[in-house]
C-alpha cells in the first residue's frame, strides 16, 4: 500500500494546519533532545534552530514486508532529513535506527525496519539546514505496516553509459597511529607493526587507497625543549614506501607544550590539552612543516598532503579547551603552515557528528570541509560547501570500539550504502579504520572483538573489506539501474558498470537496513530478487557470482566453526589464512534475467562475460 502526503500548499487531509503547527513543534524539540548540546553528543553541536527550509513535498510511505520505505521529493539547501514517525494517535519522535550521532540521512528513499506489522504510523520528514537547524516538518502521511511480497526486480541497462563510476573508498582509510609501525610487541601472538604495515599495504593494492590517516603524529616530536621528527621520518616513509601518502593530522600536543599535560584521552595518553604557549606552537608547526618540505619536497607535501588541524575538537574527550581556544589553535596553525608553503591545504577539526560545520566556513583559511559521522550515510554538504572539497576522514557503522556489529555482514552492507550514497557528490568517505591493530582503548583482547578494523589481527578480511573489494571489482563505466518492488531502493540496491577493454558486465547487489536492530538473520527482510540484463551484445556469457552473508567469505562463521574463543592456535591460523580467498560461488551460464536470492544482510556480485564455461 502506497499513500502520500498532499503538496505542502494544499490542506491537509490528515491534520489541520494547527495540529500540523504543532506536530512541527514537537518534531523540532524531540531532534533538539537527541542533538543539543549537553546531551549525548557532548558539544559536538550547538543549539537547535529553526532553518528557513520548506517542508519535504511527495513524501510517500510504501508497506512491504518487515518494512516502511518512505521517500520524498529534494528540498535546495538541504544537507539531510529527519525521518519522523508517530503512532496513530501519539507525538513525532526521529525514527531510531540504532546509529546513535546523526539521526539523519542524506535522500530518499529510506526503509524503516523498526515497525510492527499490523501497526498504524504517521510519518513525516523535516530537511536540516545544518546538523543543528531543522526546517518545515511535511504534513503527516499515514500508513499501515505489513503486506509485500519480498520480491525485487532489477533491470541494469548493459548498453547504457551513466558516466564515470566513482570510487570515494580509494582517497582515504583511517589508521591507529602511524608509530604504531614500528611496533615490535604482539597481539595475539601476532607482530604488530610488521602486520599493521601489510595490512595498509592490502588496501592499497588491493582497493586502490591512495591516502591513510592517523592520530598523533606530533605527540612525541618535543622532547628536553629539543625537536626530534625520526620517528615522524621512519613512519613516513613507510607509508610511502607503501605507495600510499599521509593526511596530515596535526595532533596531539606534546606534553612539553601543554598548558595541562595531564588532560589526556586514550590508553597511550595522548595530550588534549591547548598550548601554554602559543608562540611555541606556531614554532613548533612551522618547523614541523619545514621539516617535511625538505625531506620529501615541496612539490610533494604541497600538492598531496592535505593538514587537518586536530580531531574531533568539538568533543571534550580529544580537546580540554573551550571552542574559541580550538578556533584560535586552527588560526594560529593555519597560520604557520602557510608561512612556510602557502600551497599547502589546510582544514579541520574532523569535526564528530557533522559538527562545526559553519564554524568552519566562516574562516576564508579552511581549504576543505573536514567532518565525521557513523551510524548513517554521509550527509550532503554541497550546500554549504561553496565549491570546497569536502573530505569525510572518519565514517563507519558505529562510533563504539568493542561493538560486534563491526565483524558482521551488516556493517558490509552498512558500508556500500554508504558508499553508493557518496559517489560522486564527496572527495573522500575514509572507513576507520584499516586494522584491527588499535589500541586507543587497549590492545585487542580476542580475535574477533568489535575493532573497527576492515581486518583482524592477523590481517584476515571480515566481511566490509570484501564488500570493497567487490566494489573496485566494478569497471570504469557506470550503468543505467531500474529497480522496482518491496524495498526496491531503499533495501535492495544495485550498483553496476561496465569495463569496456574487456566487455564485462559487473552488477553488485546487496540488501541492508541501517536498523541495528537487525544486524543479524531477519527473515521477514529476505528479498527474492530477479536481475534482467537488457542490451548485452548477442553471444553467450558467463555468469559468475560471488556471495558475502551469514555462509559465505565471514570471517566470524569461519573462526566458529574451527571451534572460536579468544586466539587461534598456530593450525587454527593457518587454517583461516588459507581460506582468506574471495572465491566465487557459482559460475554458469546466462540468458537474459537470473534469480538472486538475497538474504537480510547479505551481499552478491554478478560478473558476465562473453564465453560458455559452466562451473558449479
């Protein structure tokens, strides 16, 4: 059942304009109460406003099966919607989904999977200006969840062109600090900076990054009033020797500088704490960056090695001062850098949760916009962008080290929404992070615990490093999709191309909800899908699939079913590594359409070529 709310300047059928007032008013308090400041977010955002955005029109509300998928028509100006729900007869609250920083999403459509069948809702999308400025609320649309078929239709046009496919996982990946490289203890029986290093060296290879990002690179460069960069040196130019280049992080303060060294945060207690003297930052940022100009040209650091000033800073845990004190480091460090090489790009802070977003436009030096969030797509700051890159540097599932969902199937699925989502509109979405070797909370405990890595110690692949290793399996030449059915869109998404010097057709399919709630099996969420290719030249093909779900290339199934606890043992090892292979599950040969058998979560990606080899 589809229903739809009226256009925005006709009455409306399910409130009158006071309850409508109202009901806007209530929205407004309730994302006031997830993001104000003092909450949960810290000071990551300010006080809620209200932005001069027009409410949503079209806002529609489509049953399905275990699901709600809402959409809406674009409002100008927006960065992202709140998705409101209310039952038949209560207040609007955000839907939930489980994400915690942003309760957001960049577009339309949206599925939402926390509902009851057989439930009556109302909905209602409100656009946000910024994280901290909410709009118009659209008039309620009401609707009864249940019904659906589960079923899916996908036609990918092989003859078409949709442009060049853009691949915002290959600008940056996140990385614990860069000293940890040199690190010759172990986890799990396993070296840690030898590991670290081949692991940055697998997503360059293999995934294409181009950049890593770290924590802490000035933490330890003063020492007895004396500037020392050798360890600086040492892991930059491993980095390089990797093919990859760094983003500069310029954090955190060194103890000799700090104004009170004993404001800390992480297991390595990395100094929050602004400058005593703020002369001598400025010295030590411009030595710094005369340092790397000399050492590894100028052409070199001007033209490829982005400077983020801090992380985080709108978050008391990464910065002890107050905002004005941040503003004034971010001035003072822009300052020097560009005494030095004024080429150089300069942004920050990595701002959490979309924060600080106009604070840093308002400064002519900020060269990008640099801003993180996890839990939900990134939002779209093109708006408010005016032209400046626009360099997500940290994203991922969930904010909170320790959580299983980060070793889940879910979170690949959470990645290449998020991805799709991003293509072409951002410079770079950066998972965080590269490996599992991370000890900002203390050192790995198990094999499988929650890090946020895309792999294990002991540099196996869990389930969102082969989601991108799908994902750069796809060719330079994006084409046209038509999706059609339950949760088409909002479930069930497709992403296809083309290589044209060899004529494949890739075509990756994956069914996710953002719901955390549904991290694991959800059956009512499986999807049947069938994949009709129309245009393909006339020759035989050969299709070849590879899976990524609850059976199939999931580190955690496979380290169960060696028996699991904390550490493999030396045969365990081996027996992991050996099966660390993206192995096609079937190849055969194909006609015109395919049925795709898509499980809640669960990835595929269908590779046709011309040929006749059948292989089961």
């Amino acid at each position: 059942m589809t229903t739809s709310a009226p256009s925005p300047s006709s009455p409306s059928s399910s409130s009158t304009p006071s309850a409508s007032s109202t009901a806007a008013t209530a929205a407004q308090e309730h994302w006031a109460a997830l993001m104000g400041a003092g909450g949960a977010q810290d000071r990551a955002q300010g006080p809620i406003e209200t932005a001069d955005l027009a409410a949503p029109a079209g806002v529609s509300a489509v049953t399905g099966r275990g699901q709600v998928t809402l959409d809406w028509d674009p409002v100008p100006g927006a960065i992202g919607y709140a998705v409101l729900r209310a039952a038949a007869d209560g207040s609007f609250e955000v839907v939930d989904h489980g994400g915690g920083d942003v309760l957001a999403v960049p577009h339309g459509p949206y599925a939402d999977t926390t509902v009851t069948p057989g439930e009556a809702y109302r909905y209602a999308v409100a656009p946000l200006a910024t994280v901290n400025a909410i709009g118009a609320m659209s008039d309620p649309v009401p609707v009864v969840a249940g019904g659906g078929d589960a079923a899916v239709e996908v036609v990918v046009r092989a003859d078409g062109d949709d442009g060049a496919l853009h691949r915002p996982w290959r600008a940056m990946v996140g990385s614990e600090h860069l000293t940890h490289l040199l690190c010759t203890d172990t986890s799990g029986g396993r070296p840690i900076g030898a590991e670290l290093r081949d692991a940055l060296r697998r997503v360059h290879v293999e995934l294409g990054v181009a950049s890593v990002r770290a924590h802490g690179i000035l933490s330890g460069v003063l020492r007895d009033g004396a500037l020392d960069f050798g360890a600086v040196d040492a892991v930059y130019d491993a980095v390089l020797e990797l093919g990859m280049r760094p983003v500069v992080e310029l954090s955190f303060m060194p103890p000799e500088l700090a104004r009170d060294p004993s404001q800390t945060v992480f297991a390595y207690e990395a100094v929050i704490s602004p400058p005593g003297d703020w002369e001598r930052w400025a010295w030590l940022v411009r030595s710094f960056t005369a340092h790397l100009i000399e050492r590894y040209g100028r052409e070199e650091v001007r033209n490829h090695w982005p400077f983020e000033v801090w992380n985080e800073a709108n978050l008391s845990v990464f910065w002890s001062g107050t905002p004005e004190e941040y503003w004034r480091l971010y001035d003072v460090t822009a300052a020097a850098v560009r005494e030095v090489e004024p080429g150089i790009l300069v942004g920050g802070p990595g701002s959490a949760a979309v924060g600080w977003i106009t604070e840093q436009l308002d400064r002519p030096s900020v060269d990008f916009l640099s801003t993180h969030v996890y839990g939900s797509p990134p939002l779209d700051l093109r708006p408010l962008a005016g032209g400046r890159p626009l360099l997500w540097t940290e994203w991922g599932v969930t904010a909170t080290h320790g959580s299983d969902i980060n070793d889940t199937v879910f979170a690949a699925t959470f990645l290449l929404r998020g991805m799709h989502s991003a293509a072409r509109r951002i410079d770079a979405l950066a998972p965080w992070v590269a490996s599992d070797h991370f000890e900002e909370l203390g050192r790995p405990p198990r094999l499988l615990h929650g890090g946020f890595g895309l792999l294990t110690v002991g540099n196996l692949a869990k389930p969102k490093y082969w989601a991108l290793r799908l994902l750069d399996r796809l060719g330079p030449t994006q084409l046209p999709v038509r999706l059609t059915g339950d949760g088409a869109g909002s479930l069930v998404e497709c992403w296809a191309s083309r290589d044209p010097s060899t004529g494949a057709v890739g075509v990756l399919l994956w069914n996710g909800t953002l719901d955390h709630g549904k991290a694991s099996v959800a059956a009512p969420l499986d999807r049947s899908v069938v994949l009709r290719v129309e245009g393909l030249p006339a020759t035989r093909h050969t299709l070849t699939q590879w899976r990524v779900d609850a059976d199939h290339n999931n580190i955690a199934a496979r380290w169960a079913a060696l028996g699991g606890g904390d550490w493999p043992a030396p045969s365990q090892w081996s027996a992991l590594a050996a099966g660390d292979v993206l192995e096609p599950s079937s190849t055969t040969l194909f006609e015109s359409t395919v049925e795709v058998s898509l499980p809640m979560p669960s990835i595929v990606y269908l590779e046709l070529t011309a040929g006749d080899e059948e292989r089961r």
